[in-house]
C-alpha cells in the first residue's frame, strides 16, 4: 500500500461567458418549472427518475440509490499490470497527480522505478465524488499519474456508424506513395509548448478590446475551399505546400542567430 495525495493534473482553459438580460445588464436565473402545471417546482420537491420508454419514468430516491452506491474507499486497488501501448487513448478520460503522503517516499519511488523500468501501467478501480472509475495509474513526469477511464461498454462501436457499412474506398499505390511523402514532409517531434488556444486568445483579446471601449473590426472570414474531387490532384498540392511550409521553417532557423559559446575557463 502507497499512501498518496490526489491532485488534478490539468486546469481547463474553457472561456465562460454568463447570460445577461440585454436592456439591462442584470444575470439570467434559471428556473425549474413542472412541464404539466407549469409552475415553479422548490428544490426539496424535485426527485431523480430514469427514463425507461420515451414518457414513462422509474423515481429512485437518494436512500436507493445510497443503497446501490460505489464504496466509498480511500483505497486505490491494482488488479493488474498491462503495456501502456496496449491501451487504445479513446478510454483516457481526466488526469491526476498522485503525490506522496507522508513517510511513503519510499514505496512511492518504488512503484514508480518499477512501472518506469517495465513500461507497465497499473490498471485498477477508483472511486471519485460517488462515481466509480476505471483507472490508470503510470508514469510521467517523474510522478505517479492516475488516469480515469472509460469503460468497454461506454465506447461506441465502430459498427453503430452509419457511414462505415458503406465499405471502404480502395487506395492505389501511387496515392499512397505521396501520402506516405506529405506525411513525411510534416512529421516532427511533439512539443505540445508549439501548440495554442488561437481561439480562446483571440476570444479573450475580444473582450479586452470591448472592456477598453476600443472600436472592434471584423475581418472578414476565409472563402472555404473549393471541393476537389480529382485525389491525386488534391495530395500533390498539399505535398507541395508542405514542402515550401517545410523550407521556409528551416530558412527562419538557420537565419536564427547563434548562442556564443562560452569561455573556457583556466585550469
């Protein structure tokens, strides 16, 4: 057993705006009204039901649903070890941070050299606010990560998609082959610090803008691009920009000027 402390591992970015009355600015309330009297209905009145058939409900109260609830352990029970490339990333869900509690120092570094040196994810059961989870438990930045999942039965199957019974189109080589270059032209290695919310900066430079009672401009959105139906066509212009994509990055590089090095100091 490795006492640990659980912290979320990710902070959502998400810009939330609330609903404000137009004429006056005031907040919209949200009201739980009955769609058969259509009154106001208090909160101690309102009980959960479960939909069985379009119009009819099963009500289960808070002691039945106590009844059936996950148990309410702190525990976090490894029921074996799998290949962390075995794990299909559709089951990934939220992550945690799970921080040694105090004098587990060294059981946690020992479960966390053992997963490193095996490549092995611990998979297991967690119970979080009430709701039992699949979960992960790996490493990652020198720390013990847990990971919640989905479980099989919540991954909707390739087979329940209309468009995939339609069969699959056939790929001659020479397409491939310039697939296989356009893929090449674009590959690199993955730094997620290249990557930004453009949306949510020009969203939040939007709000700036209005809060200092700046004029606000609109730009007028990009033409969409025409339908092309000819494949080969298509892949060759993609490969194209790509590779002038490509050639421009590594000019931009090289103009880069370089660190000086260091002096060498006198032994």
């Amino acid at each position: 057993m490795v006492p640990v402390k659980v912290y979320s591992a990710v902070s959502r970015k998400d810009v939330r705006f609330n609903q404000l009355h137009g004429e006056d600015g005031g907040r919209i309330q949200q009201k739980r009204v009955c769609s058969v009297d259509g009154e106001e209905v208090p909160y101690e009145e309102i009980v959960k039901g479960y939909e069985i058939e379009p119009g009819r409900y099963v009500t289960i109260t808070p002691a039945e649903l106590e009844g059936v609830a996950a148990e309410r352990t702190r525990r976090i029970e490894i029921e074996e070890f799998v290949a962390l490339e075995e794990i299909d990333p559709i089951h990934w869900e939220s992550t945690y941070y799970l921080a040694p509690d105090r004098a587990a120092a060294k059981p946690y570094a020992l479960l966390l050299a053992a997963l490193e040196s095996t490549s092995r994810v611990g998979l297991g059961r967690v119970v979080l606010r009430s709701k039992e989870y699949l979960a992960a438990i790996r490493p990652a930045q020198d720390a013990l990560m847990l990971s919640t999942m989905l479980f099989a039965d919540e991954i909707v199957p390739r087979a329940a998609i209309e468009e995939f019974a339609e069969g699959e189109a056939e790929v001659s080589e020479k397409e491939l082959a310039i697939a296989e270059q356009l893929v090449g032209s674009l590959s690199a290695d993955w730094d997620p610090e290249r990557y930004k919310d453009t949306y949510r900066e020009r969203v939040l430079a939007l709000v700036q803008a209005k809060a200092e009672g700046r004029e606000i401009v609109e730009h007028a959105l990009p033409e969409p691009a025409a339908r092309v139906d000819d494949l080969m066509a298509a892949l060759e212009a993609s490969l194209a920009a790509a590779t002038k994509q490509a050639t421009t990055k590594k000019a931009a590089a090289a103009k880069k000027p370089r660190r000086a090095a260091a002096p060498k100091s006198a032994t």
